[in-house]
C-alpha cells in the first residue's frame, strides 16, 4: 500500500510518511495538543520537531512534557513516553481538565472507517446496518478509546486514515466519535463544547469539510497521487472543491524531522 | 520495618495487610462479581497477574470493569471467565485488536459496553463521591450513547446514558450511572506493607477507582518502608485506609510495562496475543503461564531470568532512584507477610 515512490522524489518517502507529515502540518506552534497513540502521535511530535517547537504536547494518560525516545511508543503511558515526562497525572485530568473543558486547541485521531461528515467508526463492523436492535459486529475493532472524547471537546481535531472505499463510507454503521453527524449545525444540537473535525488526512491527500453543509471535500491531493484516484477510492461522491490543488512534497528538513522521531521506521514498514 | 528514621519511630502505624495473592483472590472475589482492574492502558501497569489467579481458582461469569482492555481481560475473555466487560477502549494499542476479547465478543460470550477513556473515570468518580449521577458532555450524539450491548432492544438507548435538565439553563444535558466495583485489584509501583502507594507513570483512573471500588487490594512491584511515604506524602495518591490488602508480586504486570520498574515484553506481547485468537492456543498458552508457576520465584523462572534483567535495564529506571533506599528485601517482606496473613 505504500510503496516507496522513489521514482518521483529525490528523497524517498512513503504514503504513511507524507501522511504523518502533511498531518503535522496542521498543528501550530504553542498549541495545547493531544495525540493518540501510533502514527497520530508521530504526527504530532513531528509537528513538534520541525515547526512547533512549542507545542504543548500531551497524551490521554496525562503525560505531560515528554516526547518519545527510543523509537515509536508502544502506547500512550509506554516507557518510550515516560522517560522525559515532567508531568504524569491520569485521564480524568487530560481528556477531562485539559480537553472536556474546552482548553485543548487540537487533537488527531484515527479511524477504522470515516464517513462524508467526518463520523468515525473504531468499534466494529458490521454486515450492513445495526437495525433497531443491537447485535454483534462480524469483526470487533477496539472501541472508542479518547477519540471520543476529543471529538466532543477539542476546539478542532484531525482524523488520520488510509484512503481505501472501504474505509471512506456513505454513512458509518456506528458512530464512535461524532464528526459533523448529519451535517450542517447539527453538532450544536448536543452542545459540544469543541469544533470538530477541521481535516481528514490520508494516504492520498486532505479532504475538508464544506463551511455550510459539513460535508467534507477534497482539498489538495499529493505528489503521487491525483484527484481521480483519491474519488475512485471514496465510496461517497467525493466532490472536489474548486481551490484543491497539490500538495508539496516532504521538503529534506520535514523528512529528517520526521524520520528523528519515527526512529525505529514504524512508517516506513508499513 | 528496620530503616524507619528515629524522627518517625513513635508514630503509630496500621497493621501490616501483606497477604499472598492466592489469598487475595480467595478472600476477596467470587463467580459473579463487578471486577475492576486499576491499571494504566492496555500495554502499562496492570495487575495481570491477578487475572492468572482468577483462572486458577476458577472464578468465572465475571462482570469486569476495564477502563481500558489489558492483557488481563484479554486473557479473563479468551478463557471465557468474563462474561460482560464495560470498556473505554478494547485493544492494544501498537500490538493491534485484543484476540481473546474479539473472540468473545464476535462469539457472544462475552458482552461488551462502550464507553470511553473519559466517560468510565468520570464513572467511577461518580461512584467515589456517590452521586447519583455524573454530568456527561462527552458520548453523547454518538452510537456510544445510542447503542447498548447490555439492554440491545433499548434504541436509541437512554438507560445507559441517559438525559437529564440542567437545572440552571435548562438544556437537556447528557447523565453517565456511577460505577461502584465489588473489588478493584490495582497494580502499583510500590506500597507500604501497611497499603499506602505510589504509583510511577500516569495514574490513568486508579485515584477515582481506588475510592469507588467497595474493596481495593494493592498489587505492588516493590513492598517499601513506611518511612518513604512519609518523605512524600504529596505522592501517595492510594492511602492505606481505603486498602483492604497489600500483594507483593514483582514483574506483576508482564508482559506490559511498569515505568520505573521494567518495559513492556514485546516478544510474549505479540505471542500472547496470537495465542489467544484461538480456542487451542488459549489452553496451551494458560498450561504454560497461567498454571505453570507455584509462587512468586517459580512464576519469575517461568519468565526466565535473562529476559527479567533484560526487560529490568529500562530508560526509565532513573524514576526509580529517589525510592530505592527504602525497597525492603524479599526476605523481610516475608517475614511480615507470614504475620500479616496469619492476623
């Protein structure tokens, strides 16, 4: 799936890696940010690395001050993220205190399956629709984990996922972390205290959400891909906003940013 | 406690609650019952170890609260002694989609509820201070509202998080139900024999746990002198009044990890795991590490001692240091924990 695209670029670089690195440019300096665990948290701390130096950087386990050492933290309270931290304090107090609250400027997540208005679902899947019992899923994915809760609270977040039809859905059949719902204002409805999503970062490009309707376009695309082969790899009819252009490629100093952090080539496995 | 400075020799000090942990899980758990584990996220500190002896006493039809999955409910599912689990999040993490916990969920055996990382500490916050319910702004809009796997005919379900006025505005306002455990066996860092802790690393939700669970037994890395709480008292988040018993089980955790003490076991993360995708696996991985071991030193030869001292030289052993001077020795722990049990 992401194959190293060494005939276009003098330094080569995968999809994961120009996924990380066009999500990390989302994040600006002096931000109060939560990342999740894996290729989110790579983002992050790449952001941190390159230009946002001053990023306040946290993890759901309330990990404060740390960035990873030693490669790829295995999870969120690993202790590849434990050993710089100056703070350590517990959930109730980072996804609760800092994010809830409505503090947190921005945070990524990632998804299983996303849908037009950003609705993600990490819970499971499903033959066709739940109906009006619940039953069980063909295939059980982890659940919601903080993500949920960084899409109620932080004034804006970013989803992570790879670009496959399978993934980029009509609708999801479960709604784990609340994007748009069912578009417009509906967020305001239920009274979230943050924004939701303000981009969808993929294997192929960035899509953005419509400012009326909340239905999420494509925005830019990347070196190596177009955005023909972005729409034949969205199950919706993806529209294609009239501003979308191309997408820079990683410059040498993103790369190297980037690889410092990614130090044990999780990315560059995949 | 022979280290005690003189300064802190006529205070008066609780009796010691050492007792073993076969003796924990016999006096403290039962078929049935609301289990919760502290633990830090799927690949931290967690009492794993307590789930092996759940499953060699035999418990079962267990009702488990994990804030988030571990290999413990990985384990506790994939045996078949968990029957229904409430979960913010249920897999691990980097090492993929929890096998044992899928199995039981795809299969119906075990009935699993969503929640989130932030909604089940608030839960169990409700049920530390008991209020009859916890404000919810989170959960809400979504199928982790709408769905409920314990009442499926309840849809869009509000039995279970249900909906209330907010007096003040009067918007509607999302309600979570507390959360109160019969027992919470909560892996630490180190204890007090007496069952004061500290915890190195982030506490995930073992403060709200350790005062909404009815019953806590504290399962510690390292036993310590009572003189080192009382050098940080700032520290010691889990007092020894809310503390029912004090386990001493070193490398309690593993394969997951405990900042301070030792990494994660990558190698027996990943082979756990794909044991427990299968019913076969699963007996042979509990004939090789859950019923294998007889004690603390055979359950250490289990590991292997290169593998010990390996997964012991962590970067994070610098967190260890202030503490060190006051690790009583296995011996004396001992010797305390022969008076404590028979008490």
């Amino acid at each position: 799936m992401s194959k190293p695209q060494a005939g276009k670029e003098p330094d080569a670089y995968t999809r994961q890696e120009m996924m990380a690195i066009a999500t990390g440019r989302e994040i600006r300096d002096g931000e109060l940010a939560i990342f999740g665990v894996g290729l989110s948290m790579l983002a992050g701390f790449f952001a941190q690395a390159h230009h946002a130096p001053h990023v306040r950087a946290m993890t759901e386990g309330g990990v404060y001050g740390s960035s990873p050492v030693g490669g790829l933290p295995w999870g969120i309270e690993c202790n590849r993220i434990s050993t710089n931290a100056t703070s350590f304090t517990s959930a109730l107090d980072a996804l609760g205190c800092l994010v809830a609250s409505g503090r947190c400027d921005v945070g990524i997540i990632g998804a299983a399956q996303v849908d037009k208005f950003g609705n993600v679902n990490t819970t499971g899947i499903w033959d066709g629709e739940i109906g009006d019992t619940y039953r069980l899923p063909k295939t059980r994915l982890t659940g919601a984990g903080g993500a949920n809760d960084i899409a109620c609270g932080a004034k804006r977040y970013l989803i992570m996922v790879a670009h496959e039809p399978k993934r980029f859905v009509e609708k999801v059949t479960y709604v784990s972390s609340p994007g748009y719902l069912d578009g417009g204002d509906a967020r305001a409805r239920h009274g979230f205290v943050g924004g939701g999503p303000s981009a969808i970062i993929t294997t192929l490009g960035v899509l953005r959400p419509h400012p009326e309707t909340k239905e999420f376009e494509l925005a830019g695309w990347f070196p190596f891909s177009s955005p023909e082969e972005i729409v034949a790899n969205t199950a919706w009819a993806l529209k294609v906003s009239p501003s979308a252009h191309v997408i820079d490629a990683p410059s040498p100093a993103e790369i190297a940013a980037l690889r410092k952090v990614d130090e044990t080539g999780a990315l560059r496995k995949r | 406690m022979t280290s005690a400075p003189a300064i802190h020799s006529d205070a008066a000090m609780p009796p010691a609650k050492l007792i073993s942990l076969p003796e924990a899980v016999r006096r403290y758990t039962w078929d049935g019952m609301l289990y919760a584990s502290g633990a830090a996220l799927p690949i931290g500190s967690d009492a794993v170890v307590f789930g092996r002896e759940l499953l060699r006493q035999g418990r079962k039809d267990l009702h488990t609260v994990f804030h988030c999955n571990s290999q413990q409910l990985n384990l506790l599912a994939a045996v078949g002694a968990a029957t229904k689990a409430e979960c913010g999040f249920s897999g691990l993490e980097v090492f993929g989609f929890a096998n044992g916990l899928r199995r039981a969920v795809e299969s119906g055996r075990m009935a699993l509820e969503d929640y989130s990382n932030l909604s089940i500490p608030l839960r169990l916050l409700g049920g530390a201070l008991n209020w009859p319910f916890v404000p919810a702004t989170v959960n809400i809009g979504s199928d982790l509202q709408d769905r409920s796997a314990f009442a499926p005919e309840d849809y869009p379900s509000r039995g279970k998080i249900g909906m209330v006025t907010d007096p003040f505005t009067g918007q509607q306002v999302g309600a979570f139900k507390p959360l109160k455990p019969d027992l919470a066996a909560i892996h630490v860092t180190m204890a007090d024999p007496t069952g004061n802790a500290i915890m190195l690393g982030t506490e995930w939700s073992r403060f709200e746990l350790s005062r909404a669970a009815k019953r806590v037994v504290l399962i510690a890395d390292a036993i310590v002198d009572p003189a080192c709480m009382r050098q940080f008292p700032n520290l010691v988040r889990i007092p020894e009044m809310v503390v029912e018993a004090v386990v001493y089980w070193p490398h309690g955790a593993w394969p997951q990890s405990s900042p301070g003490m030792y990494d994660v076991d990558e190698e027996h993360m990943r082979a756990m795991n794909a044991a427990l995708a299968t019913a076969e696996g699963t007996a042979e991985y509990v004939a090789k590490f859950v019923s294998a071991y007889d004690g603390v030193e055979s359950y250490l030869e289990m590991i292997g001692r290169e593998r010990l001292a390996k997964l012991s030289a962590t970067a994070t052993a610098f967190l260890m240091d202030p503490y060190r001077k006051w690790v009583l020795p296995a011996e004396e722990v001992a010797k305390i924990q022969a008076g404590s049990q028979a008490a």
